[in-house]
C-alpha cells in the first residue's frame, strides 16, 4: 500500500513539474493551475492513507471521491470543491493514459460533483448551475481582434437559456444579415430549421443580451443601417468583393476578413469555446465536455436545477 501510495505521489509531482511535458485536457498548465491541482489530488492521496483501513489509491472510484469531499471539505464553495474533484480525476485520467493505474475504474474520469456545470449524467447534457453565468463572465472577458464575434456567438449558444428559442451551432453560422427584424419589443431572426429544404425559413427569437452584442459586432446603428469597422473586430464588409454592410453572412472568419468569408462548419466553433472556455478557471476543467451542442442544450434559467451549498 505505501509503495502504491509513494509512486502516486511521484506521479503527481511529475505531472504537475514547471517544466513537465503533460497537459490537461484544455491546454497547458498555468502556474495557478499546477499548484491547485498538486494540493487537491496530494490531499485526496493524503486521505487515502488515513484512517484505520487506508484506501489503495489505484483501487478508487466515484463514491469514495464523494467521500473524500464531504469528510474533508463539505463547507468550502460549490465551485471549489467541483474543482477539487475535476483535479483528482484528470490525475487519474492522466495515469490511465500512462498505463499506470490499471486498477482504477475506468468510468472514473466522469466523475461529477453535484451540482457542478456539468451535470452527473452522461445522457443529459446541457451547462448547470452556474455553469451559464461562468460561461457568460468568460465571453465578457474576451478581448482582441474577434472577441465581439465570439462573445456574440456564446451568447447565441445560450440563447435557450436566457429564455428563448434554441440556436444551434450549424443554425448560427448559417444566419445572414438581411434576415433581422426588430418589432420594437423583440428581435427575431429568419433561420432555415434543421434538415428543411434550402427555402424553408421560420422566425425565432433573439435575446436582448445576444441582439446588443450583435449590434456592436455589425455596427449597426439607432437607424437600422450598418457600419461596421474592421479595425474594431466587427463585421467584415468590401463591395469590392460583393459583401455589404447590410446583407451577406452575419458571423465572418478570421481568413479573408475582407471579403466576408462566413465562419467555417463546426470545428470552427468548436475551437472558437475551447479558447473562451480555457480562459476561466471553473470552467477549464471541462473543455473536453463543452462543445457547442453540448452549450446549446442548456435550459433556461428559471427551469435550471437549484443546488445548496
């Protein structure tokens, strides 16, 4: 038991070393993150060799996880102590990887505390309890030449959330310009539903937050007309190549930006909410989970499950 317990501790270290060459699953380890996750997973170890019959550390799964938690940490914050699990089972996903833990359930990596942005179930999908929010601070924090694109779309991502229709990746990239209406007390917009013929459109609603960031991201001013300035990062624009101010794909790409190029298929939203995603600390853990359809499937606010601290 301790020569198992001694070379989790080796492993532990050599994961989380300045200079090591692992990563987790969203990217690199910062500074910070290296330090959080060598304190959780060595105090979950050291729980493990506690008490009267210590527990084999390549022998664990979720229930004695939540153990762990409620016997140690049960009065820290939701956020933290979901952090604190994410840390020990990316410690043991990395050890799977490695062919070292070969005793661990493999359904362990999926471990959730609940209440945590992503629920427990595999089958159900969609960002809970403050999951929504944190997403949300992470696209306000955005900044360079694409943040209003991409602040816009995360919010169109939650747009069921916020109490509207959902908006669909595949459904979000293919939205135009020319097809916004403004009613005074709502924002529609016309989209082609999923597998409908090319010319079969309906109307759905935009939320207040998505229509404000769409405003500044195609410079659309109090008059309805559009000049958006490619300096700022807004909507591309060049007659020269056929793309107006007020008319033509709604969300451009990085590539061409002069001549308009509408975003690319899914990878490249994918992409677009791992970066935002990365950049906060609660929600990092769970890049791996939180694709766009995933974001999509979110439910809105007022049926989101309430969890106690």
């Amino acid at each position: 038991m301790t020569e198992h317990l001694n070379d989790a501790h080796r492993r532990l270290a050599a994961w989380t070393a300045e200079d090591s060459p692992y990563k987790l699953a969203s990217g690199a380890f910062s500074e910070e993150a290296r330090r959080h996750y060598r304190a959780y997973v060595a105090d979950w170890l050291s729980w493990c060799a506690s008490g009267s019959q210590p527990l084999h550390p390549y022998a664990c799964d979720r229930a004695q996880i939540a153990v762990w938690i409620g016997d140690r940490h049960q009065d820290r914050p939701l956020a933290t102590r979901a952090a604190m699990v994410s840390a020990v089972t990316s410690f043991y996903e990395h050890l799977l990887r490695l062919g070292v833990a070969d005793g661990v359930d493999p359904h362990l990596t999926r471990a959730r505390l609940a209440g945590a942005p992503v629920p427990a179930d595999p089958k159900r999908t969609g960002l809970r309890g403050d999951g929504p929010r944190w997403l949300m601070q992470a696209a306000d924090r955005l900044t360079g030449p694409d943040a209003p694109r991409d602040r816009a779309i995360c919010y169109l991502l939650l747009n069921a959330h916020l109490g509207h229709d959902k908006l669909r990746p595949g459904t979000i990239i293919a939205m135009d310009v020319e097809d916004r209406t403004d009613e005074g007390f709502r924002t529609t917009w016309r989209v082609r539903p999923k597998n409908a013929d090319d010319d079969a459109t309906t109307s759905i609603t935009i939320s207040r937050d998505a229509a404000r960031l769409l405003d500044h991201y195609t410079g659309r001013q109090p008059d309805g007309t559009h000049s958006p300035d490619l300096a700022q990062g807004q909507r591309c624009h060049n007659p020269k190549y056929g793309t107006f101010p007020d008319r033509g794909a709604l969300l451009t790409g990085t590539a061409n930006r002069a001549r308009g190029a509408r975003l690319a298929r899914n990878d490249t939203v994918n992409q677009i909410i791992k970066r935002v995603v990365a950049t906060h600390e609660e929600l990092a853990p769970y890049a791996s989970t939180l694709t766009p359809d995933f974001i999509a499937a979110t439910p809105p606010a007022a049926r989101t499950p309430r969890t106690e601290e």
